[in-house]
C-alpha cells in the first residue's frame, strides 16, 4: 500500500514548511513519499532541509509548471489560490499512489494523526464559523450535487483520500458537466477574487456522502497577532498549530528554527 503526500509550499512559506515537516513523526503511519510543488527550487529547499535536519530521502521537488505538460491550467492561474488548487487535483489525478496525504504547508501537527482510523480514512474537521464555509458548500452542491453530511467544515490542512475515491469523484464530475474535471469545476462559476472554490471540501463532501471515512474536530486556536501571543499560549491543549497570520505566517528562517525549538521544549 503506497502512501503519497502532495504539499504546495507558495512565495513566502518556505521556512514555515521546514517548520511543519519537522513534524512529520506524528502522522501514522509513515508516508512513503512526499511531492512538493513549489516555485522554489531544489537547491534552496535542500539548503534548509540541512539546516532544519530534515530528511529529504523521500522528498521531490517539483517546479511550479510541472503539471502543465500534462493539463490546461489556464483558467486555474488568474489566482495563487486557485492554482495549488489545481496543483493538488492534478496530483491525485497524475501520481500513481494508492492512498495520498494532502498537507498544506502551515500546519505543525502538536500530536498524532492516524491517516486511519479502524480502517477509515480520517478527516480532519472545524466547525462552520466561517461564512466562506456556506460558500464552498454551496458551490461544491453545484459541482457534485451532493450537499454536507456532518456540521463542520473540512478545509484543515490535512485531507486524506485514495485514488479509487478520486477517479470515482473525476468521473462523476465529467459525466455531469460532459467536460474535463478542471474546466466543469471553472464551469460553474468563473474564478475571482470571492475565493469560491475549496479542494478539500470538494473532496470531503463527496467522500463523506460515501462509507469508509470517520473525522475528528479539536478546540481552535486563539487569535494570534504577536509573538507574544504564540508564548502565552498552552499548546498542550491543541492539536495543531496553524499559520494564518502574521508573524507566523512569512516567518523568516531564524523564526521558524525558534518555534521548533519552543515547541519541542513545551508540549509534551
């Protein structure tokens, strides 16, 4: 059984993934092999997987135009949210891997995550306190047809999912809107500024309206603002610790090594 991770590492995150895949011991089991799509190259990841003491064995870098011998991302390149969008559905859709990870790149993982949980894929979930929630939702229903089974939110940094669900999920979307799975999705609404589309909720709404999954929420984090902030928190009490502001996100090289620190030396 082949486990494959698909991370995309964007213009300004690299040292918050050195952060996120010193990690990597928490996820059960072990992946087998991690693909990084990134406009950042080999050399430069490589430099900071030494300083970082990461083992990059199992790890490949690819370019940002990878994917673009193999599909017609046109559409999907008005928005950098957009395309890793596309860049991880044409990952499931192009490696050949039985079960894949996808990971973003600003999530640290401050406990275990079991991909499985007594044979079920297990999803990562939030509640629904966002009002982008009601929008994925809504446009997934126009995509799939098929509408929310559980009262929370899937877009957590970590979605795992199988080839089979994929290739069954592809085919359903073709055969409704008679076209490839990247233009019926552009299809249904043109992509701008509102940020409509999430892959994980596309992928968690279809699996979830199937058998073979379960999910788990955690307590969200507080606000962060400051570095102060990161410090006051007890982080024992947390699952994960994400990156969606400022000063965590953009870190610089010297912070991220600081926060690895912090964390190794605090939660237990």
């Amino acid at each position: 059984m082949n486990l494959t991770r698909i991370m995309c590492v964007g213009p300004g995150r690299i040292n918050e993934a050195m952060a996120t895949l010193k990690f990597d011991y928490q996820i059960h089991p072990q992946l087998d092999w991690t693909y990084i799509i990134s406009p950042y190259t080999k050399e430069e990841f490589e430099r900071l997987f030494k300083e970082f003491n990461i083992n990059y064995q199992s790890i490949e870098i690819l370019p940002e135009n990878y994917f673009d011998q193999y599909y017609d991302l046109t559409r999907w390149k008005v928005d950098n949210w957009y395309k890793q969008q596309a860049f991880k559905l044409c990952a499931l859709d192009h490696f050949n891997s039985e079960y894949f990870l996808i990971q973003d790149c600003d999530l640290v993982l401050l406990n275990p995550y079991s991909i499985w949980v007594s044979g079920n894929l297990n999803f990562k979930a939030e509640p629904l306190w966002n009002d982008y929630h009601s929008v994925y939702a809504d446009m997934v229903e126009k995509i799939i047809g098929l509408d929310r089974k559980i009262p929370y939110s899937l877009v957590n940094e970590l979605m795992p999912y199988s080839k089979q669900d994929w290739q069954t999920l592809k085919e359903h979307i073709e055969n409704v809107h008679s076209t490839n799975f990247l233009d019926a999705i552009v299809n249904v609404r043109a992509f701008d500024e509102t940020k409509w589309f999430s892959e994980y909720e596309l992928l968690g709404i279809w699996k979830t309206n199937q058998t073979g999954w379960t999910y788990f929420s955690h307590v969200s984090q507080p606000q962060i603002d400051t570095w102060e902030d990161v410090w006051s928190i007890d982080w024992n009490q947390y699952h994960s610790l994400k990156f969606h502001t400022r000063p965590l996100k953009f870190m610089n090289e010297q912070e991220a090594k600081i926060l690895v620190r912090y964390i190794n030396d605090t939660v237990s």
